[in-house]
C-alpha cells in the first residue's frame, strides 16, 4: 500500500485526546482488586506529566454494574451519571477521565442516547433536579485512564527506568494486550484505534520496549461478562472464556499480559489459579501464571516504583519470575508489608499455582 | 477442587483435525454454501426455529466441520418457507440451497456411518 494512502485510513482511527484539565472518575471495584493502579494513575499525570485532575470525593457509581446486570433501569444509569455531570460542570471542567472501561462505556452510551433522543435527555435533567436540584452540562470530551496514558506513552517511555526487555538476552518480553470490551466494541470511534485495531495498550507496550504477540482469541472476551459471573450457576461460562484465552495465547510464550478494563486483570488472573485447581493446569513457564496487569501498574513497574507499592503483591499469579527477568530490584520480605511496615496477611499458596 | 461450576464445553474447533470431504461434496451440490458470510440473518427470521432447532447458519457450520448428522437433523425441520431467502445479505437462495442439499441426502441411499464422525474439540 502507498504510504500517505495509509496513514490517511489509520487517521480514521485515530481520536484526539486534550492534554490537560479533567475531572477524574474512579472505579467502584478497582480499588479493591489492584489498590495502586489509581494512585499512580493520579501521580504519574499529575506529579511526573504536571496535568491538571480533579477529583471529588461526592461522586458516586456510574450505575454500570448494576445496569449491566439488569437490576435497574437505563433511565435510573442516566441519572446517576446525569449527577456526575453535575459535580464536573460545577468543578468548573469540561472533560471527563474515567477509570473503568465500563464506565466509559455507560458514559458514552448515555451521551449517544441522548444525541438520537434528546427528549429523553430533557427527561433525565428534571428527574435529576426534583431529586437532587442540580443541573449539568454535558462534558466536551469523555476520555478513558487508558487513553491519556497512551498520549503520554512517549514521555513515559524517556522517563522510564527499566525498559520491557530481558535483561539477560536484550530481547524485548512477549506482551499479550487485552482490551476491555466496553472500550471500543460499542462505540468503535470513540476507541483509539477503533473497534478493528485497537492500539491504545499496544502503542504503550510498544513504546516501552516489548513485542506486541498476536493470537486468535486476541479480541475475546476474558469472560466477565457481569451476569455471567455474578450468577453461580452460570460462572462455568466466565471460567471457560478465559481458559479459552488461554489455550489460544499459551503456544505464543507470553512473559506478561496487560489489560486496561477492572474485570478484566482481576479473571484473568484469579481464573489462572482456579483453573489450575480443577485441571492442574498452568499457563506460564516452570508451573508459575502468566502475570497480568493492568496499565498503570506496567507504566509504574518501567518507571522504577516499588513493586510493592504498586500492589502486585495482590495479584495471584506471582510477579517475581518476571521482575527478575526485567531486573527489576525488590525486597521479598517487603512483599506483604502494608503502610508504616505494619503486617497484612499472608495468603494461603495454592496446591498446584507455583507462586513465591 | 470443587467451586460449584466448571467448564463449559469448548465450541472451538481444531481446523487441522476437520474432515473437510462432506464441505467439498456438498460445495458441488450447492455451490452457494461457499457464499454464505455465516450472518445468521436467516436462522433470526426462521419460523421453525425456536421449535425445530433449524438454522441455516449452523446447518452449513455443521457441513464446514464434517458433522453430517446434526446438519441433516436440522435440516429435517425445514418448513421450506423462504422468509431465509429475503433476507440473505448474500443474496443466497437459501431455499434452493436446502432443498438441494435434501435432495442429495434423499438420493444418498448408502448407510451412513455416524460413528466415523470425529468429535473435533479441543
């Protein structure tokens, strides 16, 4: 293909990404699954990029959850994000940053419902104001965690400490990337890269020195599926998609898997030890998992924070055969230390999971 | 260890494990099976569907993946109504294509052997 007629199509794919002024949206379950990832969101773009995030402590779910597992109505989600738009646009700012993929989703989707039904939107703000008495503007841009990081993949990657590498070969580490299905699926332009080739954590992997792998279950689901999980009689489906994934990538060798979506590092990492327990298999080499993160914490690791402080001593699958690989310094006495040194508990080792 | 659910089966099939002479026979027979994109836009308006388990769409994956058996049951609830035909994005007469694919089966008098059907899974 001509040059200039490509970069012409890839331009379709791409989106503009405003550098500085945001309000900040948090994840309900991010915190608790992968504690750090926000923080070192925050001081990765505030303190190292010198950007401008705001975030309220009065901001509340999205209602993405609970409208994706049927239990509330559409219109109840658009209230609910109605308000956060209502904290934004009373902070002063025009651009929303949110922390989950579904979030961006429900963010999206409302806004593209409102465009093709602006009587609902009509609706929407006097049920927001008879129960709440705000109003709101609707936000110039909605942008994901994923997609300011990627803007600032380049500067990161001058920054960075360590480079996605062996250390000991200098050949670059195999990344799987997964991306979060409410990212692009639904709405493809709102996606760098779109729905067809999503870039937005290749670019960083990229970037920071590792080898994009390509696979056939690549753009699959890793099987959350919110009512998939969260009925038990159903959870058999969760298990199989991931392990579906993991069939599929297994072949390829890969030394780590990053993922910008909640529930996407949280089965993909859990499932790995479930799956280890019904079957006895593994994924990674020498009985050890694939490790999983998410993109923060990967941007943290190549910047030189503790690993500890990232909070990898969350994840199931064990980091540290991939710490040493990188050469990545840490203290294995350190791992399950919390703030002020002071003891966290220590996790039970699974029967058949190799993990340190 | 037992967590109260498991796996379900994989629908995934190994291509290098499929038996592809069924697909070839039936290519002659109905060369409109190789324009089929695999939609489904004629199993979501077929009548007969949700009491039958006819569908189009599965009849020609089932061909793709040697399993003759599940193809020629399904086949067998076709009402030969032609609401497939209207909506086919290809343009397949989706009607034709069935009732050449019955045709042959009827004038196949041999004792098909089930059994030599490989269950191809991974």
């Amino acid at each position: 293909m001509i040059y200039q007629g490509k970069q012409k199509i890839w331009s379709e794919y791409q989106k503009e990404i405003p550098s500085d002024h945001w309000f900040y949206a948090r994840s309900c379950i991010r915190q608790n699954f992968f504690p750090a990832s926000e923080k070192y969101f925050l001081e990765i773009c505030r303190d190292l990029m010198g950007k401008d995030i705001y975030e309220t402590p009065h901001h509340t779910t999205c209602g993405g959850i609970a409208y994706h597992s049927d239990t509330i109505p559409q219109e109840t989600a658009m209230t609910i994000v109605a308000r956060q738009f209502a904290l934004m646009t009373e902070a002063g700012y025009k651009n929303l940053v949110c922390s989950c993929i579904t979030s961006f989703g429900n963010y999206t989707e409302i806004l593209e419902t409102w465009r093709e039904f602006p009587e609902l939107e009509a609706k929407i703000r006097e049920l927001l104001w008879k129960s709440c008495k705000r109003e709101f503007e609707k936000p110039e841009y909605v942008a994901h965690c994923s997609d300011l990081m990627y803007k600032f993949r380049n500067e990161i990657a001058e920054m960075a400490k360590f480079r996605l590498v062996d250390k000991e070969t200098g050949d670059p580490l195999r990344v799987v990337e997964h991306i979060g299905c409410h990212y692009s699926k639904m709405f493809p332009h709102k996606g760098v890269g779109g729905a067809e080739y999503p870039c937005v954590l290749s670019g960083m992997a990229e970037a920071w020195g590792g080898q994009v792998i390509d696979y056939p279950e690549r753009r699959h689901c890793c099987g959350f599926g919110f009512r998939q999980y969260l009925v038990k009689a159903n959870r058999g489906y969760s298990l199989s998609n991931t392990r579906k994934k993991f069939e599929s990538m297994e072949p390829f060798h890969p030394d780590l898997i990053i993922t910008n979506c909640p529930g996407c590092p949280y089965f993909l990492d859990r499932w790995q030890y479930v799956i280890s327990e019904m079957n006895g298999k593994t994924y990674g080499r020498n009985g050890y998992g694939i490790p999983v993160f998410t993109y923060e914490e990967l941007a943290g690791l190549v910047l030189g924070y503790d690993p500890w402080d990232l909070g990898l001593q969350m994840h199931q699958v064990a980091v540290e055969p991939l710490l040493d690989k990188i050469g990545i310094a840490y203290d294995p006495a350190k791992k399950y230390l919390g703030l002020n040194e002071k003891e966290i508990m220590k996790p039970a080792l699974p029967t058949v999971l190799k993990c340190c | 260890m037992d967590f109260g659910f498991g796996f379900s089966p994989s629908s995934a099939a190994d291509l290098d494990k499929i038996d592809l002479s069924l697909y070839h026979r039936m290519e002659k027979v109905a060369p409109d099976i190789r324009t089929c994109m695999g939609c489904g836009s004629c199993s979501a308006t077929c009548t007969g569907a949700p009491f039958s388990g006819m569908s189009l769409r599965k009849v020609i994956l089932a061909i793709q993946r040697g399993k003759e058996r599940e193809a020629r049951e399904m086949l067998s609830g076709c009402m030969l109504c032609g609401k497939c035909t209207m909506v086919c994005p290809r343009g397949i007469n989706t009607r034709n294509l069935i009732i050449s694919l019955c045709r042959y089966w009827d004038s196949d008098k041999r004792e098909y052997d089930f059994s030599r059907e490989v269950e191809v899974k991974i």
